[in-house]
C-alpha cells in the first residue's frame, strides 16, 4: 500500500524499470548507495544498476531555516551531523540491502555549503573503509542534470538548463562527464533571488506560506497576482551571452517593496496588501530572465551543431524547475525552437539521495570515476562543470528574436 507522494513516486521508479532490468530480476544487479549532504537536505538511496530505487530517506532541513530567515551554515552542518546516520540506515532498511551487497558508495563532494559537503563526504568514507566498498565522488550538478535519464530515455548530447538555491547554468551534457558549459550566474541563484524576496516580503507571515520554500511560497500567491502591477527590467538584457545576474533584478523588487511600504504606511516585516501582484512580477521576470538565455543558447547550440538533428533536447531541473509558470514559459521557446522539453517531477527536481545515486550508476555502469575505499578525498565548495564556452557564446553574439511569454496561470 503506497501512501504519500513519495511512496508513489519510489513505486513509480521502481515500475518504470523493470523492464529495463537484463535479468528481469533486481537481485544480479549492482547496487549503490547514493547520499547527499551538499546544502539543507539529508538524502540518501539504494538503487539497483537499472535505476529501480530500492529504498529513500530524505530529511529536510527547510522549515529551521525559514525560521532563521535563511541558511546558517553551522546550523545545517549540525542538523546533517544528526540525521545522516540515520537516513542512511533507513534507505538501507526499506531497500532491504545490507551494506556487504552494495557495488559502490556514491556521495556528492562538490560543489556546496563546505560544512553541509564535510558531514556526507567524512560519513561515506568511513562507511566504505568499514565495508571494503569502492567510492564515487559526485558532482551536485552532474546529478542534478542526469536526473532526466532515470525516468526516461535521452541520449547524449542535450541542453541542459539547473537552476537551484546555489546555482544557474546552462551546458550542453556529452556524456556522463562531458559537459560544455554555455553561461552560468554571474552573481546569486534564482532560487537564492525567489528566498530572499519572499523574507523581504516577509511571507512566512502568509498564512498560506509559513511552511514553504521561498521559491514554492511565491508560485502559490503568484497564482492570485496580477504581474502587471509592476513592471520590472529583464536583467542584462543587451548583453548577448548566456549568463544570468539576478541581483539587480532583486534590487529592482526590494526598492519596489520599500516604496509600497512607504505608500501603505507599514513597516518592513509586516505583510502587504500586494504581496500576490509582487509575487506574479517577479516570477514572471525571473522567467524571462531565464527564457532568453536559454533560448539564445538553443540558437547557439544550433549554429555550433552541438545539439542532434533530428530529436534536440531541453533537459531543465534543479530546485526552481519545480516552478510550473518557468516550465510552461519555457515550453514556449522549446516549441518555438523545435526542442523536446524533459522535466525531472518535483520531488526529484529538489536535492534528494535518488540522484547521486543515479549519478553513481551511470559512472558505474562506464567505469568512470570509480575510487578505491582508502583514497583520500576532498570536498570542493566551487567546482565548475565542464569545459568554460562562455566565452565563445559571448563572441558569437547571437541576437534572439522577441517571444511573449503571455499569462498562462
Ligand atoms: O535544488 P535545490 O533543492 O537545492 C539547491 O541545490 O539549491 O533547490 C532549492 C531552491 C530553493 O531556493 C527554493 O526556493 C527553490 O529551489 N524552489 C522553487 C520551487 N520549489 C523550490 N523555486 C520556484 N518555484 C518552486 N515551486
Ligand atoms: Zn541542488
């Protein structure tokens, strides 16, 4: 009997490949434990070589740190500190594996929160020196952008755009580790920009609200929001690359909150009576943002010939791609470009333990970055992914044709 969404979704793993697996029976594959760590959540995952989850546990770290107004590093190095023995004994136990049956140990080390990295990174190496056990140190955002090949069937190579709390890029994935990387942000992350606007907006306050992510909280009141209210600038919009600012964009919301304020004659932390309008603009600029550099990296990625002809494209994932008005406005520039649009669902968009153990089938299954379990490894708190184009983007100046991006919600 399967209960909770992410009963159904483990259910639905597990459904959508059986058929894939060359036995036709879980038991003669290989077996790896994936474990995350790298920011706010505890995850870890026993998945088969076919990518049948066997077991998850994951444990979120999101509502102390609404508390706190955002994350306080120390603070989730000692929550992970306190949950990652037991996440991990827990997907063990629902996968009914014990250790001496795993093939590998796959954890990721870089990039992220140094003090969220160190608690998964020192967990796993002990597990793999007590349990004789190879090691695959994985990459967040490598996880992040296979992701769509668990669910279904995408070949190398594809366009890639993740967008999370820490990052936003857009690369073209080769192969497992090959990626070429088209733009990145060159300051905060939308996720970062969607949290700091919802706590300047003080929707924690929000009786809709309270137990949200910033990101979640502003798509909810988005929904009652009139977008027009307020007219926000596309960031960088004459520069022609494919990299992404966001601060700015923020400081055009934070200025816009500050003279409503002052208008409805509230002080800042109490809620105002347009906080859905606030919500509606800035998703709406927040997409945009990321609508046009994506679409220019699609016609870069066209004039290159980096991408298949026929059957190009668009994997999107990573936190903010939870965020259906971003998804459908990039339909939009997927359907005027010719490119399939694949979207990991929502719970696996978000930091979880089922893709770093997807990553570390996929470099198990081509022998890739495989280590033996008494190599020292360290974590990395930046770490770029893939060879830098940017730029090259940047040179090739291509001038991206106007789309409207009409209300759909
Ligand atoms: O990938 P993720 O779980 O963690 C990082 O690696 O950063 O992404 C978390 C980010 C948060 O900033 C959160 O506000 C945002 O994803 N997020 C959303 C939505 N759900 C989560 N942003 C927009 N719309 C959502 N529905
Ligand atoms: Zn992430």
């Amino acid at each position: 009997m399967f209960h909770s969404k992410a009963d159904i979704l483990q259910r639905l793993l597990q459904l959508r490949h059986t058929v894939w697996t060359p036995c036709g029976k879980a038991a003669c594959s290989r077996l790896v434990l994936g474990i995350e760590t790298s920011c706010d959540d505890t995850g870890a995952a026993v998945m088969d070589e076919t990518g049948s989850v066997l077991g998850e546990s994951l444990r979120s770290q999101k509502e102390v740190h609404l508390r706190t107004g955002g994350i306080i590093p120390i603070v989730a190095q000692q929550l992970h500190r306190e949950n990652i023995a037991g996440v991990v004994q827990e997907a063990l136990e629902r996968s009914g594996v014990n250790p001496s049956q795993l093939s590998a140990v796959a954890t990721t080390v870089k990039p992220g929160l140094a003090l969220s990295l160190g608690v998964g990174l020192e967990f796993s190496q002990r597990f793999v020196r007590q349990h004789n056990k190879p090691f695959i140190p994985i990459h967040h955002m490598e996880a992040h952008a296979l992701t769509a090949r668990l669910l279904q069937p995408v070949a190398f190579p594809f366009l890639v755009l993740l967008i999370s709390g820490g990052h936003s890029l857009l690369a073209v994935a080769r192969g497992v580790d090959d990626f070429l990387l088209l733009g990145q942000t060159l300051d905060e992350a939308p996720g970062d920009t969607l949290d700091k606007v919802a706590r300047r907006l003080s929707l924690i306050k929000h009786p809709q609200c309270s137990t949200l992510s910033g990101g979640q909280a502003i798509e909810l009141l988005a929904k009652d929001g009139d977008r027009t209210r307020f007219n926000f600038t596309n960031p960088m919009g004459k520069i022609s690359d494919c990299c992404f600012s966001f601060s700015g964009l923020r400081n055009q919301v934070t200025m816009a909150i500050m003279k409503k304020e002052a208008e409805e004659g509230i002080q800042q932390g109490t809620l105002l009576s347009c906080v859905n309008d606030f919500a509606a603009a800035t998703q709406h600029i927040v997409a945009l943002h990321l609508v046009k550099r994506t679409h220019r990296a699609i016609l870069f990625c066209k004039e290159k010939g980096l991408l298949p002809t026929p059957s190009p494209t668009l994997v999107l994932s990573g936190g903010v791609a939870s965020n259906q008005y971003i998804r459908r406005a990039l339909t939009i520039i997927t359907e005027t470009t010719g490119l399939r649009l694949i979207c990991p669902p929502a719970q696996l968009c978000t930091d979880n333990g089922v893709m770093i153990a997807w990553n570390g089938v996929e470099r198990l299954r081509e022998g890739k970055g495989i280590l033996p379990p008494n190599v020292d490894v360290s974590y990395e708190p930046k770490a770029p992914l893939g060879v830098d184009m940017t730029a090259e983007v940047k040179a090739a100046a291509i001038r991206i044709p106007s789309v409207k991006i009409k209300r759909t919600t």
